[in-house]
C-alpha cells in the first residue's frame, strides 16, 4: 500500500489503515495534530529528531523532499489511492475536506478563512520564528541588534493585525473555530512558550489575542496534543 514511500519502512506502521502522521512538536506539527484530534480522524503519530537529522534521511525524503515536517500519509485518499502530503496547512485544507469540519461551505467565508490559512504561513509562521531565534537562541548572542529589532517589530505588527481582527470575533472566522484558528494559534502560544517573550513583546497590549489564545487552549484537542 505504502510502496512509493519507504518511510514506512523506517517508522512502520502499527497500523497501516489509518493516517501515519510525521513529525515533531513544533507549532508547525502541533497544527496537524490539532486538527486530526478535533476531527476525531483516526491517526497514528511517529516522532522524528532533530538532533538525530531524521527529517534529512532518505526515508523521510520519500515522502516529503522538502526536508519538513509534519507530513503525512493517508491510506485512504479522496481517490481511493494512498494520498502523501506536506506542508503544514494544505495538509489541514485536505483533512477540512476529508472531515467537512473547520471550513465554511459558504464560499465567501471559505475563502476569507484560506486568506487567514496564507496570512499565517507568510507572516507569524515567517516571522515568529525569526524573532525567536534571534531573541532566545544562538542569535540573541549576536552584537548587532538589528535583526531582533526587525523581527520584533513586525511581530508586533502581526500582533496587532490578529488583535484588530480579533477585537469583534470570538474566533478568526467568528463564533465558529476553524483551520484559520488552528493554524494560528500554536504560533502564538510560541511566543509565550518557549520563547518566554511575554514582556519583550508586551503581549498584554493586545488583549483580544490573550483572549482568544485561552480559549484555543482550552480546547480537548488542543490539551490533548500539548498534555499527551
């Protein structure tokens, strides 16, 4: 079944009948993972390391040759056919599909929510990420403080955009929880864990984040893939 992908061979398949996700627990994983728990879609979850380079393996690459996670495998495509795919939010379009959960039917709203999907991929899935590494990690030891500058503005900026649209939504979409929200908020929650950048950041300034925030992890799905 899974012969075009020998990833399976590296990380077998308990049980090959159901999705075999990849990955790791960064915010771009827990977003699969997410909604996989919210759609109650039956998954099977192999961890890779980073520390052991298994997202470079040639097991890994057979799935995915962007070398990124989190990736994976459905024995049971819209086709019929195994599906293999990556990249974190089209994986969550297609399992909005497959479930018929998350995404507005009506095709205005279904759009608006893809924009908020492509927002997050090019701005705090860019750019969190960026100021976290040059806040926290080997580049906080950098002299020239320019590039934290940068990031932290332009996060800021982001914060400031999710605040104004959260400021008359109790979701991103409105009353209803989406893939929008789902790809949004591990990102967020980024920024107050690891990175630790609450005060850096001043995020009590936007209290229609921290709000929504809470509720996105008070979820049952989202304290099942952050408390397993």
């Amino acid at each position: 079944m899974f012969s075009p992908y020998t990833i399976t061979e590296r990380w077998p398949a308990s049980n090959p009948d159901i999705i075999q996700l990849y990955t790791v627990d960064t915010p771009n994983g827990l977003k699969v993972a997410a909604m996989l728990e919210e759609t109650h879609i039956a998954y099977e979850k192999h961890l890779l390391s980073f520390r052991d380079d298994d997202q470079h393996s040639a097991e890994f690459l057979s799935l995915n040759p962007n070398n990124k996670i989190p990736a994976i495998i459905d024995p049971h495509g819209q086709d019929g056919m195994p599906l293999g795919l990556w990249e974190s939010n089209a994986i969550l379009l297609y399992l909005a599909e497959k479930s018929g959960r998350f995404l507005p039917h009506d095709r205005h709203a279904r759009y608006e929510t893809i924009q908020w999907l492509m927002w997050q991929a090019s701005g705090p899935g860019v750019m969190f990420p960026q100021f976290g590494f040059f806040f926290t990690k080997e580049g906080a030891e950098w002299e020239d403080k320019r590039p934290l500058q940068k990031y932290r503005k332009e996060t800021k900026r982001l914060l400031t955009v999710l605040d104004q649209r959260l400021s008359d939504h109790t979701y991103i979409m409105g009353n209803d929880y989406s893939i929008a929200d789902i790809a949004n908020w591990p990102w967020v929650r980024a920024l107050i864990r690891p990175y630790e950048a609450q005060q850096e950041l001043a995020l009590d300034y936007y209290p229609h984040v921290r709000q929504w925030l809470n509720l996105c992890l008070e979820r049952p799905a989202s304290v099942a893939v952050l408390h397993p």
